[in-house]
C-alpha cells in the first residue's frame, strides 16, 4: 500500500533539493491557457525525475535550455495543471534533441536547446508558437517582461499549476558585478533580468522557460544564484536566429 502511494505524490514533491535551478517566487497563477506556448518537460534522469519549462516555436520544435537535455523527456503542451488529465493537453515524445553545439555545462554559455517532437502539435487555443526575435535585437534595460513555470513558488512549496511573474530587464553590469556569476555572464549572448531590490519578484522560472518581452521569446531562464534571488541570467535567443533555423529546417530522420 505504502508503495502505492508514493506512485501518487505528484513528481515535484519526488525532487531533491536543488534538482532544478529554477522556481517562481513572488508571482501569481497564470489565467489557465494565456500562455499556449508553454511546454512542460517531463523528464526521467539517471538522478531520478526532473522538470524543466520550455515554448513551443514550430510545429514540432519545442526550445529550451541545454542543461535540460539529460534523461528522457516527455513534452506537455497545452496544460495549466500538469498533474491533472486536461482535455487541453498533448502529450508528445521527442524523437531528437539537438543541444547547441558549443553548449559549455561549466560556463552555462549557449545554455540552448531545440527538441524536435515525434509528431507535430494539432494547433488549438490552448497550444501555439511563440515569436522569435530578430536576430541581434537587444532588449533596452528597464524592459518589463515575464516568465512562466511549474516550479517551485518558495523553498518548500511546490506547484501544480503554472505561475508568472514580470522583470525588469537589467544593465549587464547587474549581473557582471554579482561574484557568483562574474565569470560566467556573457552580454553578447545572455541577459540579465530581476531587480535585486524587489524581493517581491524575487524569481527564477524553471530552467528552459521563455522570458517574454513585447510578445517575444528574448530569454530562455539558464541560471542564477542558487537561493533563487534576483538577478537571473537568460540565455539571449536573438543572438542564435540563424542556428535555430537552420536547425528546424534540419530534413527528419
Ligand atoms: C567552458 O567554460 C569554462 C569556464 O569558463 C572554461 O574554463 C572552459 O575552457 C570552457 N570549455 C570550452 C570547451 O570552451
């Protein structure tokens, strides 16, 4: 009986500490669906179950981040509680990942990923793509964009449902200037965003989630410290247009 139920406790509460790099803290529940884009990886790992977030760019190409890439993944589009059985929901498996290729685990420098599902999304209301930059747009500081996730929403607190919260897209120097992050902050491909003095926002989305500016996907949530406070470091997707085209219109296998 025992084992029975711990099949049952949802697969968040199942994570060690530290498991993710990334959690919601200071947002809110999303309005169910206001986000289509949103994918939510389901991923068995050699180190037991993980998540991570990720966004819907194609039909059939889900972008994320490369430290996600480990263990066997299942996408969710389409869903608002994801450990609930919504009619809203896809369920796809990924037939390839292609990790960026200079992806460096040390530096977390071209933290990207594109995941090409075994079969294309059926277009809804609850499930589309979201806008890629213009390749090399950079996002002015003081920006207000948001990110989304099923993370965590404090230390101990998990969540089923998917949580937003909005930041201000900071100076480079923002992120330069904190130690923790000195060697790894890269402006010419990462950015930097969540004011360190509004502890309200304090955030980091799940690792692989979209910063969403203007409509855009900007950022891809990479890292940050690890108490999860303000700033965060995103990956700068303008800075990867012509590899993420030409990796979508890769032939299939
Ligand atoms: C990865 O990043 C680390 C830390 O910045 C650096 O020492 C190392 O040379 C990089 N590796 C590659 C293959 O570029």
């Amino acid at each position: 009986m025992q084992v029975y139920v711990w099949l049952l406790v949802p697969t968040a509460l199942l994570l060690p500490p530290g498991a993710w790099s990334g959690e919601i803290i200071g947002g809110r529940v999303t309005k169910p669906h206001s986000r289509p884009y949103m994918a939510f990886l389901k991923r068995q790992t050699s180190r037991g179950p993980m998540i991570c977030g990720g966004f819907l760019v194609g039909k059939d190409f889900v972008l994320t981040a490369a430290h996600c890439a480990e263990g066997t993944t299942t996408v969710i589009l389409g869903a608002h509680n994801v450990h609930q059985r919504e009619k809203t929901q896809q369920k796809i498996s990924v037939q390839r990942k292609f990790p960026h290729p200079r992806y460096n685990e040390t530096s977390f420098e071209n933290d990207l990923m594109l995941l090409q599902l075994a079969k294309p999304v059926k277009p809804s209301e609850e499930v589309g793509t979201i806008p890629l930059p213009q390749a090399g747009h950079v996002v002015e500081p003081g920006s207000v964009c948001s990110v989304a996730g099923w993370g965590k929403i404090s230390r101990y607190a998990t969540t089923n449902v998917l949580h937003e919260v909005e930041l201000e897209v900071m100076e480079d120097g923002t992120c330069q200037k904190n130690w923790k992050m000195r060697r790894h902050y890269k402006p010419s491909v990462m950015m930097c965003a969540g004011d360190p003095e509004k502890k309200k926002s304090s955030f980091s989305g799940d690792s692989g989630g979209p910063l969403v500016c203007d409509g855009t996907a900007q950022g891809i949530v990479s890292f940050g410290k690890g108490d999860g406070s303000p700033p965060r470091v995103f990956t700068r997707v303008s800075a990867y247009i012509p590899w993420i085209r030409k990796t979508m219109r890769k032939p299939r296998d």
